[in-house]
C-alpha cells in the first residue's frame, strides 16, 4: 500500500472515503476537510449482491448493532480505486484492531475509512 503524501504524515486524516449501496451498487466517494466538499467522483464499486450474517463482535462493526444479514464491503476493489484515484488508507486506521483494515461500518450498507492523498513517487 502507498505510503501518504509526506506533508500529511503525523497529521490526523484530512480526508474520508465512504463506501454505501445505492441502488443495489456499491457507490464510494471521497469527501474533504470541508464536509460538504466531493474530493473525487463517485466510484462503482460493482453490486452487493453478496450477503453476510451480521455478528457484534466483527471487525469494524463496533459502532452500530448490526441484525441479520448485511452486504459484504468489497473492501479489496474500495482500496484499489482508493489508491488509483490519488488516496491511501490512514496508517493509524489500518492498525486499528476494531476495524476491518481501517473500514468501520456505521450502518447496515455503509462503511467509512479515513484517508490521506498518496506521496508522488520521485
């Protein structure tokens, strides 16, 4: 995974990606300092058409009581297009054992990760 931008390193994320279903897809968009503030387009993310029995104790499901059965987060392809389009998942995120490698669920069919823009290699 890239490393981010040096100027953002020891600094909290600026940045965060959200990843929910929306008509059946998977819809990820990057949102900025400023709240209201798109960073980037919104990216398919293919269908969530994959279901997964909901338990309490799963990684990043700590912040909501999830019931039954939720769509599974494509959390490989988020990180990938993540990644292509300019971002890299939080370091601190990452490590954090009450997240899926830095994803947190906060409803049934969205799921939010901090993010930072990717160092330009030299």
């Amino acid at each position: 995974m890239p490393d981010a931008h040096p100027a953002h390193e020891g600094l909290p994320a600026l940045y965060r990606a959200e990843v929910g279903v929306f008509h059946g897809r998977w819809v990820m968009s990057v949102i900025g300092p400023d709240l209201g503030m798109a960073a980037g387009p919104n990216l398919d993310l293919g269908p969530a058409d994959i279901l997964t029995t909901a338990h309490p104790d799963d990684p990043g499901r700590h912040m909501i009581a999830v019931v039954g059965e939720v769509p599974v987060l494509p959390r490989e392809e988020a990180v990938r297009l993540l990644e292509e389009h300019g971002f890299v998942v939080e370091a601190a995120a990452r490590n954090d054992a009450r997240t899926d490698e830095g994803f947190t669920q906060v409803a049934d069919a969205v799921w939010t990760v901090p993010c930072q823009p990717i160092a330009v290699p030299l």
